[in-house]
C-alpha cells in the first residue's frame, strides 16, 4: 500500500442524520496545521452531495440510509450482542445487500494513520479513472480510528485527546475544512473537494461512503476507561458502553462487530483494503 500524505482539516461542522449524508466534511493532521487550517464555517459549504450525477445506485443507497433509523438510546448494552435489534441491522442489512459497484471494505483501525485519504484516492481513481460512478467505499472501523467516530460530548466527558497521546485535541475528523466549498464539477482543482485538503469524515460521507461502527470496540474501549479510572458519573460497564453507543457521530452503521462483519462484506462481494 502506497504511502498517501496526512490530512489538514478546518472549521467545525456537524448535521443531523438526514442531513449528514449530504454535509460538510473535515480533514486529519497535527494540532498544529489544524490550528492554522480553521476557516470556514459549516453555512459555507455547499449541503448538495458529491457523488458523481450518474451514481444512481449509489446515490439511491445514500438516500435509503439516511431514511433508515440508528438506535441511540440505550440505557446499557451486553459485551456480545445477540438481536438485531441491539445494533444497525437495517442499515447493516443495506449496506451488505448493495447492487452497485465495484465495492470496497476498508479496514481501518489507527486514527492518525492515513485512512481518509487513502479511501478518498480509492473514491477518485474508481470514479473518474475507472469509470465506476457507483463504486461504494465502507469504512470496517475499530481501534484507534474508532474514537473519530465518537461527538465531541464524549472527546470532552471522557478525555480522549489524553487517549490520543496529544494528537488529536478535539475530534477535529468531523470537522469543516475550506475545500469543501469550492465547486464539486472543479473535480481537478488540487485544493478542492476531491484533493487532499478536503480528506474528511463528513465528506466522504457526502461522497457516498459508509463509516460502520463496532460494537466490540465500544465495548472494550470502555473497559479500558473504567480501568483508567475515566468514569465521572460511576456508570458500571454495560451503562457506560451504552452511552459511548449513543454519542456515535451522524450516519455511522453500527455493527455487532467490525472483525465480524468482515466476512459478511467479503461474502457479498466487497473486496478487503487495508
């Protein structure tokens, strides 16, 4: 795997589910270039989505998930989930069963690594070399790269630039950068939508891509919380995921388990990437 540069990012953005498919996006870097990157604001942006005009399939599964609902009201959860109804199964299920293509699963695991970028290339060269103007990019998300998953609410409450070691202050993954105003139909322009400067959680979503979440990574980051003592209400295990649960940000598919639902992807045909 070719080694792609890191992301710069800017100006806060957020939206609610419906409109998160169709949002503003973000970039990855150090503290330091984020600082210096913040310039636009979410009214800025343009809300209208990117994919290309001839993606109906894909633009067709956007449209569907944003209408699917996410449960976010738990009150505690188990470490092994066993209904359907403990996770994304409708959208999971959308995801799986998606007739387009070409389809690729990403496993991404470690947040400073160069994971947005590296699906946004995949995005690009699918789309505009390859002439697949519905290829669909799934995030399998876990470890470290689970914590961009996570609102603010939760990087504030429980502390998690400390579990970053410094890299990352807030979550700016969710983010607003300035790219993402500039003219989607510029597609070639080297500090537009589709450029380095606009490597985003938000926009890619915005781009059709599907963040899925993990049940087990929840789990397990918050055993290592309360290990931490990083527990500031006393919620004991199950109440604590629970609420990690509910804090995901906008649009991310919550699956029982990324290393589990591998497997489900791979079977319906989505090629692995990591």
């Amino acid at each position: 795997m070719s080694q792609d540069s890191n992301q710069s990012n800017s100006a806060e953005g957020g939206a609610n589910r419906r409109s998160l498919l169709r949002g503003i996006g973000l970039s990855i870097g150090t503290a330091g270039l984020t600082a210096m990157a913040m310039q636009t604001a979410a009214a800025d942006t343009p809300a209208g989505p990117l994919e290309p005009q001839s993606a109906a399939t894909l633009a067709a599964l956007t449209a569907k998930l944003a209408a699917l609902p996410r449960r976010r009201d738990f009150k505690t959860v188990p470490m092994i989930l066993t209904s359907p109804s403990q996770w994304d199964s409708e959208a999971l299920n959308a995801v799986i069963a998606y007739r387009g293509g070409p389809k690729q699963v990403w496993d991404n695991t470690v947040i400073e690594s160069p994971w947005l970028n590296l699906m946004r290339n995949a995005l690009n060269a699918q789309i505009w070399s390859w002439k697949h103007p519905d290829f669909l990019a799934v995030s399998a998300t876990h470890g470290t790269a689970h914590l961009a998953l996570y609102d603010e609410m939760i990087w504030d409450k429980y502390k998690l630039a400390d579990v970053t070691k410094g890299k990352f202050a807030t979550n700016t993954l969710i983010n607003v950068p300035a790219a993402a105003s500039v003219a989607e139909s510029d597609f070639n322009n080297p500090a537009g939508a589709f450029s380095p400067a606009d490597n985003s959680i938000t926009v890619l979503q915005r781009r059709g891509v599907v963040f899925i979440g993990c049940h087990n990574a929840i789990w397990e980051f918050s055993g290592g919380l309360l290990k931490n003592g990083v527990n500031p209400d006393n919620l004991s295990h199950g109440a604590l995921a629970a609420e990690l649960t509910n804090h995901l940000i906008d649009g991310v598919v919550l699956s029982p388990g990324v290393v589990g639902t591998l497997p489900e992807l791979q079977k319906a045909g989505f090629a692995y990437a990591a």
